[in-house]
C-alpha cells in the first residue's frame, strides 16, 4: 500500500508540475512568497513564531501560501472561492469565517462568495450551506457589508426547468434521466426533474459567477466528498465549458491542504486519465 501511494504521488507531481503558473511569483522562495500571500490574504505576519504550536503553523503556511499557491494558473480570488467551498463542504466554519474575510481581503465581491457558498447546495445539501452562511454572514457583518445580499435569480416559477435544462443538456445531456428510468414507483423521473429544476435551474442561471467558475466550483466539492462517478461526469462538463485540464488540476491541487492527499489524488487520478486519452 505504501508503494502504491508513493507511485501516485510521483504522478500527481510530474503532472503539476507542467501547470507551474508563469508569475513571476516563481521566482521567489517558498518563503518569501509565503510572506507575501499571507499578508494579502489576512493582513498579518506569516511565520512568526507564535501560538501554542507554532511548528505546524510553519509547515502549513509555507506549504499552502508558498507551494500551492504557485502551483497551477489560478488567480488569487479563484484560489480563495476554492478554499471557501472546500471548507464550506468540510463545515470548517471557524476556519470558513476567517478565509472569507480573506477572500474580500483579495478582491472577491460579496455576491461572488455568497453564489460560491449557494453553488454547494445541489451537492453537500442545505443544512451545511446554511451552517457556511452563518460563518460567511459573520464575516460580512464585521465589514459593515449589509445583509441580504442583492438577488441574483434569473429564472421565474415558471421558467426554472426550460432554463436548468438548456444548462444541463449543454453540459451533460440526458445521461441523469437514462440512469434515473428503472427507479421504484416511476419515482427517478422526478428525480431528474428535481436535479434540472433546483441544481441547474435555480442555481447554475442565477448571476454573480459564470458558468465555467461553477463548473470549477462543483468539482472542487466533489472531491471534497470523494463522489467519485460524479468526478467523472463533471470532469467532461468542465471540459466543456471551458476549463483546461490544467487549471482543474491546479483547483484540487488548491483543495490538497484543506482534505489530505488521498482524496485529492482520487480526483487528480480522473483527470489524468481523461487528459492521456
């Protein structure tokens, strides 16, 4: 077993390793922009020796702030939105709150975040979504950011399942509703219209996020929870709408600190797969 992860832990770095970003970030040490990152992010000093266990601090803050950070074409608001799902999914909530604050530290708007949180609920389900509200509402109150946010519905009663399924058919075709057809009581068909209606028709129309950004999104808490046929479904809808292997690769690499390695490696094993054929 040992031998085994430690070969899929060769791949997984000779894979990243060709989606190294460009910035000229790569120039620094693991150190410095370590430094530089935290202090965007939370406006303090990394590094400095304090609290109650200050060696695990130093090894995480130089491994996510200067490693990951620099590993993979993601912005720096794409990197925060990835970390907040991810700990929204994990209901990390003190953790949550904090990166939050981060995250409007770097430039994420507060509809950005909140759609990023709302994107979580076809998946996780709405009791930890509303749990990470809780943490991301916190966060938003100390800012002076007033509450509720702007709506940003796009769709009517009326019109949420013929405006899910232009997305959905896009991206994924009728695969669902084949899969769903032999369900007990005819109760899969319902099944498939719930999933058009609410995941694609109440929150893959709404505005404050494009459809690529969510794509990303959504598979970051899909290998949070290790959903491992829907990994491979999502991996080809974000081919679709437009995310490069590479930069699907650098999105659970971003997830690697917060959920350990062998979740990530299940998913990062996916997209090898689909990226060599």
């Amino acid at each position: 077993m040992k031998k085994v992860f430690l070969g899929l832990l060769l791949v997984v770095v000779s894979f990243s390793a060709k989606a190294q970003t460009t910035e000229k970030t790569d120039d620094m040490d693991r150190i410095e922009l370590c430094k530089k990152n935290y202090t965007a992010l939370f406006g303090g000093e990394a590094l400095n020796g304090e609290g109650t266990d200050p060696e695990i601090m130093d090894i995480l803050q130089k491994y996510i702030f200067g490693e990951v950070f620099r590993t993979g074409d993601l912005d720096i608001k794409t990197r925060e939105m990835i970390t907040c799902v991810c700990l929204a999914t994990m209901q990390q909530l003190p953790q949550l709150k904090g990166h939050a604050g981060a995250a409007l530290n770097v430039g994420v708007t507060p509809i950005e975040l909140r759609e990023a949180i709302y994107q979580c609920s076809p998946i996780i389900g709405f009791p930890k979504v509303l749990n990470a509200l809780g943490a991301v509402n916190e966060a938003f109150k100390e800012r002076g950011i007033k509450v509720p946010l702007e709506s940003q519905a796009t769709v009517t009663e009326e019109n949420r399942y013929e405006k899910g399924h232009e997305i959905q058919d896009s991206l994924y075709g009728d695969r669902t509703k084949e899969a769903l057809k032999d369900v007990p009581g005819d109760m899969g068909e319902k099944v498939a219209r719930f999933l058009t209606e609410v995941h694609f028709g109440d929150f893959q129309t709404r505005s404050g996020l494009d459809t690529p950004t969510r794509e990303l999104l959504t598979y970051c808490v899909l290998t949070v929870i290790g959903a491992e046929s829907q990994l491979h479904s999502h991996l080809l809808a974000n081919l679709k709408a437009g995310n490069s292997p590479e930069r699907i690769t650098a999105a659970v690499i971003q997830c690697m600190p917060y959920i350990g390695f062998p979740a990530a490696l299940k998913a990062l094993m996916i997209i090898k797969d689909k990226a060599i054929q």
